[in-house]
C-alpha cells in the first residue's frame, strides 16, 4: 500500500475481480489509455512456485470462505464453481471453451420458457472471434454444432485420452457424433507459452502455462498498459455520492481498510459475492442495495447440473492421464420435445484424479461407496471410465443470494445461497444420466456410480432491457447507476447447456468496447 500508483487518486475504472471477465476488462481499458486499478480478494500466485501436481494443496485455488447453502438442493460451493485470486476460475478450469447457441439468447421465443436476452447470438460472435484468437484455442477443423463450425485458432489436440477415445467409441455404436472438445489450451507454441505435454494437473493449476489463464495472460498485459493490480484487497463496499451515482469502493488489505475513487466501478466479483456486495452496500438513496430497483439483485442463480457415471472396464483406462476433458457431444443440446423436458445438455469424456474420484462416490445421495469397499474401488481405479454432463438449469426467482446475519471477519454479512431444482431440470438429468450410461456401456464398460454434482454458477444481476425485470442492460450497465458496471457470469439470463467462460469473456470484450466507446465520447464532448 506504501508503493501505490493511484491511492489518491480518481482512476477512470475500478474492478472488482480478476477473473475471467475483470482480466478481460483490465486489459481492454488499460491498453485503451484509462487509469485502471483492479482489486481481487485473493493472492497473486506464480505458476511456476505456487501450482503443485497435488489435488490437496490446490484446493486453495478454490473459494473457501464460508457461505450458506439452502434449499432442495444445496449447492456445493468451491473448486467446482469458483476461484479465489487473481485469475479467478481460469486458474483451475479444465479450459473447455465452448460458444453458446443461437437458441441460447431465444429460450423464450423458443421454449416458452425463461427469459430471453436483450442479445442476439450475432451481437457477441465477433468477440467470440475476437477472444478465441487471442488465446489460441485448439479445436477440431469441423465442430458439428451450433452457428460456429470451425475451424479454430489452433489445430485440435492430439493424441487423446484413453477416457476419451472410450467415450468416441461408445458414442458411435449408438450413432451419437462426438467430437474432440475445443480448448484453450495450446497444442503448438504461442507467444511465450509452450504446448500441452498432458500433464494432467489442469484442474491444480497449470504450471507450465500451456493452459489459458487471465493470471498469466489479460493481467499481465493490463499491468504493462499501466493498470494497477492489487491482490489479496477484499472490496467490502461501492461508494455513491449524493447525485446517485457510484463514487469508488472500500476494501480491506491486512486488516486495514482503503478507499479507491474511480469514476467508473465494475464488478467482475462472479455469481455471489456481486448480490453480496450490492445489497450490502445499501444506504438511504437506494434502502434495498444498490442496481436493486428492480428487486431482481440475487435472484435467478443457476448452476448447471453435473452429474457423472462411471463404469468399469476390463482393460484399464487411466482416468488421470491427458487433460481432462478431450472429447464431447452436443447431440442432445437442443430442444426435442419428444424427451419429455425443454433445452439440453453437453456430455464430456471427464478424466478426474485419485482423490476427486474417491470424493465423488463416497459422498454419493442414496448409497455412499465407503469402508472396505470405498478402499477395493479406489485400489481399481485404473480401471474405471468417466462421462460427465453439462446441463441446463431453468432460471428461478426462488434460487437466490441472500445475506445472513452471520459476518466475516471484516463485519460484512455471510451469503446464502438458495437452489432448488425445479421438473424440468429433473427430467433433463434423468435422460442426460441414461445417455450417459448408454455410451459407457456401448463401449463395453459396467457402470457401477453416479454421482450428483453442480458445476459453474450463473446469475443474480441478469441483463435485460425491462428495468424493473432485470439488473443491468445489454451492455451490463445497470438500469439504477449508469457508472456502475456488472460483467460476469452473473448477468447471464440463461445457463445454456455448454461451460461458459467463453461467453463470459466475450461479454466482457463487448463491454469494454462499449465504456471505451463513451468515454471516447465524452472526451470529443469535453474537448469542444
């Protein structure tokens, strides 16, 4: 705090979160010529001394703070659905980088259900362009499905996974079209990274860069453009001033708390902690939090469904080996009524490690696998194939971020996450679980688990073009303060049924493109 470039200063941005959106932002805005500071909760590691090809240790990389889950169907919250420290999630992603669909930004016209966005598939392909150059994705020269086809950046990985030249199989004896998964993740040098070697450790961190992460990558970039990053600051709350509009944060570093002005604040903070801090930070002006007119601040929170099926095999598979997800099929990803339920889902051959495979089943609903018998199946492990989904969640007021009476160390309020699945949901896990048991099976497997999990989060300050619908508009401006931002997964309006940190980072492209585009207007307006 004693070195800082901007402490007394008005930056033009400040961000909160340096994860897959804030990284993006950062480095937009600060190659563009704006006083950037971005502020994230957690450490600032170096791949090369803070990874460790240890499953343990590298839960750090996770969210560990404590919040509250309620509801049907708590959600387990951490190394499945967030990260904490610069890079966010990116640091411990398996780098699947899939698009939406078109129908995606549609499931109103289309379905009846949900909502749509006040966006097009068409508003965000040229950042899907954009983002998936600059990282250098690797993907098949033809991807069979939605408006995208292929081919990508950087040719697609090879060889593949042993669990993923199992799932090839079982899906073509059923006829399902599979394809290797689009990654960003290299398979050939780019800039000053080198190509995958298969190490397998993606989920601990990558230590060798091969995989994408905005810590190695957007940041970088943005503090060579002048932006100052500053690690292990938790935000605990956005400033307004009596005109209404948004006048900075506070934020606590070793016990102390700062106070950073800025003319624009952008939260990046991702599906919790953004509800968190906008109704934390209410004040007479705005008594219900701030961007909440609406009432809409928290509401609609989707995970995706994620269960998994194992099945053991006669010849081993080796579940560890390669990056963890090489194969995919999207066959099931749009809506067939005949199913009996609306939308879909994507299914990914899923490597895992010894301990992620042992949590899985011991923690299982219904019939835990444990004792002798949770000890005979991990000493078969080699043994065992996994195919895991990626399902779409209809979006919900009732599953929600709330605040608790409960208080963190710094005195602000504990979340409470509320989920619930609702029919639809249901009935797409139930055929999402028989498909997957049909591949596995087809290549000769017998399944033996599944286990019930969530992945991603998504939602709980939605963009809409109905202020009194939604928290923010198709720019992630919000409808209350124009100079307050929110860009992340949680203005997603849908979940699709495909991983979504590409979509996240092409909306944060196109929302830095908008606030460089009004700041250019302002200054042209000044200047006259």
């Amino acid at each position: 705090m004693l070195k800082r470039k901007y402490a007394n200063e008005e930056v033009d941005a400040v961000i909160v979160g340096a994860g897959a959106a804030g990284g993006v932002l950062a480095k937009e805005l600060s190659e563009a010529g704006m006083r950037v500071v971005v502020l994230d909760a957690g450490p600032m590691r170096d791949p090369q001394n803070d990874f460790a090809s240890d499953e343990l240790s590298m839960k750090n990389l996770a969210w560990q703070d404590t919040r509250i889950v309620d509801g049907n169907d708590p959600i387990k919250l951490g190394h499945n659905n967030s990260g904490r420290g610069v890079g966010g999630g990116t640091v411990h992603f398996t780098g699947v980088f899939l698009r939406f669909h078109e129908s995606d930004f549609m499931v109103r016209t289309l379905d009846g259900v949900a909502e749509d966005w006040p966006i097009r598939y068409t508003d965000l392909e040229p950042y899907y362009d954009k983002i998936e150059k600059e990282l250098a994705v690797s993907g098949p020269r033809y991807f069979p499905w939605g408006p995208f086809r292929g081919p990508y950046p950087y040719p697609e990985r090879d060889p593949l996974s042993p669990n993923a030249y199992m799932f090839q199989n079982g899906c073509s004896k059923l006829q399902i079209e599979s394809s290797v998964t689009p990654l960003a993740i290299l398979s050939a040098p780019f800039e000053d990274r080198p190509p995958c070697i298969n190490r397998g450790f993606c989920n601990q961190g990558c230590m060798p860069n091969a995989k994408f992460s905005t810590l190695i990558v957007h940041i970088p970039k943005a503090i060579r453009a002048g932006a100052e990053v500053l690690p292990d600051c938790t935000v605990t709350q956005v400033l307004t001033g009596k005109d209404g509009l948004a006048k900075g944060v506070t934020f606590v570093h070793n016990g102390n708390t700062y106070e950073q002005r800025a003319k624009i604040v952008i939260l990046s903070a991702f599906v919790v902690e953004n509800p968190r801090l906008l109704l934390h930070s209410a004040n007479a002006m705005f008594p219900e939090g701030l961007a909440n007119s609406s009432g809409w601040v928290g509401k609609a929170v989707m995970p995706h469904s994620s269960n998994d099926v194992y099945a053991k095999f006669e010849e081993e598979i080796r579940l560890y080996k390669g990056t963890p997800v090489l194969a995919s099929t999207q066959q099931f990803y749009e809506t067939d009524r005949s199913r009996g339920y609306v939308r879909g889902y994507t299914l990914h051959a899923h490597g895992t490690r010894p301990v992620g495979f042992a949590e899985g089943i011991s923690q299982m609903t219904g019939t835990p696998v444990w004792g002798k018998q949770l000890r005979q199946t991990a000493l078969d492990f080699n043994f065992y194939g996994r195919v895991t989904m990626v399902g779409e969640v209809l979006p919900s007021a009732s599953n929600r971020v709330t605040l608790t009476d409960n208080k963190d160390d710094n005195g602000i309020p504990r979340a409470k996450v509320t989920f619930s699945y609702g029919d639809n949901d249901r009935k797409l896990i139930t055929h999402a679980v028989e498909t997957m048991s049909s591949i596995l099976r087809a290549a000769e497997g017998k399944v033996e688990f599944v286990t019930e999990d969530t992945g991603h989060l998504m939602g709980g300050c939605r963009m809409g073009s109905d202020p009194e619908q939604s928290v923010v508009n198709a720019q992630c401006q919000s409808h209350d303060i124009p100079n307050l931002y929110i860009c992340d997964a949680s203005v997603f309006v849908t979940s699709g049924g495909a991983n979504p940190t590409n979509t996240v980072m092409a909306l944060a492209a196109r929302t830095a493109d908008h606030i460089k585009s009004k700041a250019k207007r302002m200054e042209l307006a000044s200047a006259k």
